[in-house]
C-alpha cells in the first residue's frame, strides 16, 4: 500500500513537473490570457549555457557557410568571433577591426567597399510558420543596428531595427535613438509595392536597457508588442487593398544581427567596441485554424515511399503544395502563366495534409486554356506503366469535368481525370494510368491544363499529394545507384542545366573563391572540372558546396567516389566530404599515397542511418592544416552508389 501511495505521488509529481515545464514561458502580452500557447524549442533559447548551440544556431560564416550568401552591409562584414555567450546572455558585437582579412569584392547592394568594421549574425538553423516572436534585449550603443528579424522563401520580415546611437543632428533632435522600426519585404518581386513599413517612438533609448519586444505574425495579421503593450498592427485586408500581395505566408528562420546603416552614418573607432546584448529568443505557436503548422523543411511524412515513391524525392514537398522548400523558381516554385493566376493560386483554406493546397477558382468558365507548371526536373522515373493519384476537393457548385495531366520530357499527353461523376464536399482519390516508353528527361515535370471545354459556369477544386507510384514490379527499396538523377551533371561539372542557383549552380563562399573554380583546363568526363589551387596553405577552411537537394539516397551503406588529378607538387595531404541533411560528416579522403600526375578513381566508404532529406547536399572541406604550401588538384565525376 505504501509502495503504490509513493507511485501515485511519483505519478502526480511528474504531471505536475511535465505541465510546470510546458507552461514554464508564454508571451508577456498575453500572461491572463487564456490562449494556448505552444513553446518552439528548435527557435528558442535562453542562452544559459557556457557557448552558443550551434546544432540550433549558424553563426554567420562558420565553416564559410553565409545564409543568403550574405557577408554583411559594407564597410562592415559579419564575422564568426562577434557572436557568444557572456554572462548568461548572447552578445553579437560591432567592433573596430582594421587588421580583419576583408572581402576584396564590393558590395553588390551599395559599390561599397568593406573595411574597418566587423560585426555578426546568429542565425536559427530550423524554421517556424505563424506565431508569437519575443526578444528581451538591449540595442548596442552605438552608430549601429541592432535587429531581429526573420526570413522565408520570397518574404523578409524585420520585426524591429534598432539604431542604438544616432550621430545626424536631425535625428538626434527627433529623439531617433527611440525609434522601433518594422518592415515587410517582398522579394518575390511581383507587388506593385515591395515594402511595407511603419514606426513607433518609444518612452525609452533602445540602448539604455533591456526591454522586452514581441511580434504575434498570424495568417491574417501582425501584431507589435514593447513590453506587453501592443504599439499596432498591419492586417492582410489592408495590405491586399493597395493592390499588394500578402507574401508572409512560407516558414522563416529567426535572425539577430547588427548592420552598418550608412544613411544613418557609420560609426568610428571611438564608438566601437559595441554590444548587442540578448537575454533571450522564445518563439511560440498556436492553433490559427490551419490544419497543421509547418515546422519543418523536410518532407511531409509518405508511409509507403518504398512502395509509392512520390515524383521524385527533392521535390516531394512541391507536390503537397508546401513550402518553403529548395527550388528553382519563384516563391512558390510551380509556374503560373500570367494568363492563369487569376483562376489559379496556393491556399491554406483547405488541405488534405500539411497546411496547403492548389485551388483553381472560376465564377464565369473559361476563355482559354488555363495551365499550371510543375518545377523543371521534379519528375525523375524510369520507363513503364504508372499510376497518377491525387486528392481533390470539389465544391457542391462546381461544373469543372475533367483535369488534363501532361508530362514534358519526353512529352505524353495521359488522358484526362474525369471529375463529373466523383463525389463532392470531401477529400477523395481520382487516379488515371500511363506508360511511358522512355526514362525522364532532366527538365521533365507535370503540367496540369484546365480548358474552356470542360467547365461552363462556376469551377471550384482543390489538388493536393499529387503521386505518380509505379503499377509494375519495380523495387524502389533500392536506391539509385548515382547521387541523384535531376542534377546528375552537377557531379560531373558540366552546365548548363536545371539547379538552383548561380552560373555554376555549385556555391563558394567568398573566403573560397581564390582557391576553387570551374575549369576547362582537365577534365575526365565532359570539358569541365573542379580545381582547387593555392600557393601557399590557407588562410581560412577552403569549403564549396553542392546544390540543395542534389543528394538523394536512403539509409544504408555507400560508396564515394570520385576522379582527381594531383599534381606532382601538390602538397594537400586529405579532404573530407560532408553530407548535410541529415549532417554526416564522413572521414577525411588521405592523398599521400596517391599518384600523381594522372586521372586516378578514389573510393571511400560511409554508412547513413537515415534518408537524405529535401535540403541534401555534398560539401567539400579543405581545413588549413591539410596543405602547407602550393597545392594543385582537379575534381571530377562524383558518384554515390549503395552497396
């Protein structure tokens, strides 16, 4: 009896603790409210340990990794010692800095030069979509920004942008060291207006002491908070009805960074060092109506990809219609003609899985045909006989007959989806057959046609997890014996074709780019090459890396391998290569022994315990002390293959 008293007091304990710990923090706003707040662990941190977390965080530029491939607003550059931990606080410092090794290119934005001044960045290495964001800080007292702010796909959203210390007269006069400053930037580019702005004047200098600021950033509004008081808001209506778009709809990463404003003046010797103090970042979310918050840039959960392989693996998000997600093109990476968008768009008002879905919309039928473009190189199957799935929704007034699926390379028309005769008001799953006779191409994809013919009056449906899954005996538990099959030629170096970025679609940092390049001077296969060359060592890792999603293997046992020609005075002794998602970091590739002078295969094994996800990529590491002087070596034909 007393063993099962101590149990059940165990037991309550517990409770109480688990439920303690998840009511432990909630927004000052809304500390009697009664609104369920979830606490975003992966986004948040009290910073309450001796370093910075940098499984949760990226310091700006370690490793040479720069999200955005964004090194700072000249003269200042951000760099990896301005941000740490200090007395229970993150501390991201401005400091005078002359001897720092400075890009030599100038800033694209401003032709500016970058010298003198270091600063830094810590950026959340996950996302979070809708919320309440909350910061308790202090701005550095300085000619310098201090910002929080955050970053999704087409969107940009700078919940404030302190200038701690202003040294213009006019704004000095105008108490503008006070000032909280938002902003809403589209970069989609397709608003007529590309920022939304607005400010507050607050009772105190943001460099004075630690406040608390907050933003709530919901499907419909946003909402500004200075300890718990709100300051105002923007709405969506507002927005739309200046003929606008409302691009705060995709996952966002959290930023906490200082900047040189140059229209405000920047700072001197005398005003630097200088710190941005952080007491905490918490981000929360809660239930907005949609079906699911999407924390993540993995893939929706497929339970059956062995059997029902999606479209292809780095795109399987595109075809739930989520996002943000690597992809080639435009915010939401499918191509709508102009001629479409207005019967055409992505919405989170109904979805079979995930938060959103494809809507097409007519109150009058149609005057032409209207088209939706998948992206280029998101179907990638071998020839034979498949079946097309999708879930669709169709509303009770809709007239809309049929749907026309097409894929584009090698082209095939497959026959129309018949819709007259399937139910209406809920989710359901149409189906239709193909063959094919050949392999995809590497721009293939699916475009779905809706036409004039088949609607007459009103069309209203809903498309999301569009699959193709083979109907043959097809194993897709093995995995494809090259690293990937849209990007293939990536590996080899030759261009140009469909990757994400960039003329070489590979990217090099800056601190790389005096030592890799593209060349045409050796090559194995092709005309192209990797080449890695220095005179003498490095001053820095020398890092590149491949394209987003170009790695597209399951777990298992692999075999590198890759083409290299050494030089006969190369002095680099070994590489690494690591893959990024999941984060395997394989063990360093040893060149001593090696011959020189000729093209030679190296192999190397690893083992994966899980499947690459949507963002997988290669990355090649030279560290400083793997050369110690003049190094010379050429890089082609990269494979990964299961074994």
């Amino acid at each position: 009896m007393i063993c099962s008293m101590k149990n059940t007091f165990f037991l309550i304990g517990l409770t109480l603790g688990i439920t303690a710990q998840a009511q432990k923090y909630k927004p000052l706003s809304e500390t009697n409210s009664k609104v369920r707040w979830k606490y975003l662990e992966h986004v948040s941190d009290e910073f309450n340990k001796d370093k910075i977390d940098e499984k949760k965080w990226l310091i700006q530029g370690r490793n040479g990794e720069f999200q955005s491939r964004w090194i700072g607003r000249a003269p200042s550059q951000f760099s990896t010692e301005n941000v740490f931990i200090k007395d229970g606080k993150c501390i991201v410092r401005t400091q005078w800095d002359p001897d720092f090794e400075f890009s030599k290119k100038l800033d694209k934005a401003s032709g500016k030069k970058y010298e003198n001044i270091t600063t830094g960045a810590l950026i959340s290495r996950k996302e979070f979509q809708f919320g309440y964001m909350e910061i308790k800080c202090k701005a550095a007292d300085a000619p310098i920004t201090s910002s929080f702010w955050a970053t999704g796909k087409g969107q940009e959203l700078d919940v404030f942008e302190f200038f701690g210390q202003h040294i213009q007269p006019h704004k000095i006069e105008k108490r503008m060291d006070n000032e909280f400053l938002w902003t809403i930037i589209d970069w989609t580019k397709k608003s007529n207006r590309r920022n939304w702005r607005d400010h507050y004047m607050l009772d105190w200098r943001v460099a004075d002491d630690f406040h608390v600021y907050g933003c709530e950033w919901s499907p419909e509004y946003l909402k500004f908070y200075a300890d718990g008081k709100l300051l105002g808001e923007i709405n969506k209506r507002k927005v739309l009805a200046s003929d606008s778009a409302w691009i705060l709809v995709n996952p966002m990463k959290v930023w906490v960074d200082s900047e040189t404003f140059p229209w405000n003046g920047i700072p001197t010797s005398q005003h630097l060092p200088a710190d941005f103090e952080i007491d905490y970042i918490r981000i929360w979310d809660r239930d907005y109506g949609i079906k699911e918050n999407i924390t993540r840039t993995t893939p929706k959960k497929n339970t059956s990809i062995v059997q029902n392989p999606p479209l292809t693996n780095p795109y399987s998000q595109a075809f739930g219609f989520e996002g943000a997600f690597e992809l080639p093109k435009g915010p939401d990476r499918w191509f709508i003609p102009n001629n479409s968008k207005q019967f055409i768009s992505f919405t989170k008002e109904k979805s079979h899985s995930g938060a959103s879905s494809l809507k097409f919309e007519t109150q009058n039928g149609l005057a032409h045909n209207t088209v939706i473009f998948a992206p280029f190189g998101s179907v990638q199957i071998p020839s034979g006989t498949y079946e097309l799935t999708m879930k669709v929704w169709i509303d009770e007034s809709n007239t809309l007959s049929e749907i026309q699926p097409v894929l584009e390379e090698p082209y095939l028309q497959i026959k129309p989806i018949k819709l007259s005769k399937t139910q209406k008001g809920k989710w359901i799953t149409v189906k239709q057959t193909f063959s094919r006779m050949k392999n995809s191409g590497t721009k293939d994809r699916v475009r779905l046609i809706f036409k004039p013919s088949n609607t007459t009056k009103r069309g209203l449906v809903y498309i999301d997890d569009i699959r193709i899954q083979t109907r043959n005996s097809v194993n897709y538990a093995t995995p494809p014996k090259v690293t990937t099959q849209a990007n293939e030629k990536a590996f080899s170096f030759e261009g140009p074709f469909e990757l994400d970025r960039g003329t070489d679609r590979w990217y090099i940092p800056n601190n790389a780019r005096d030592y890799y390049s593209f060349t045409k001077e050796k090559s194995i296969k092709g005309s192209t090459s990797l080449k890695f060359s220095c005179e003498n060592g490095l001053d820095n890792p020398a890092v590149i890396f491949a394209p987003f999603g170009s790695t597209n293997i399951q777990a298992g046992m692999h075999e590198l391998s890759m083409k290299v020609w050494i030089a006969p005075s190369n002095t680099l002794n070994q590489f690494q290569i690591t893959l990024e998602d999941p984060y395997l970091q394989t063990a360093p590739i040893n060149l001593s022994k090696a011959k020189k002078g000729e093209w030679i295969t190296i192999k190397h094994t690893f083992n994966r315990n899980k499947a690459s996800n949507i963002k997988d990529r290669i990355r090649l590491v030279i560290q400083t002390n793997d050369v110690s002087d003049k190094a010379l070596i050429y890089f082609d034909d990269i494979k990964i293959k299961a074994i």
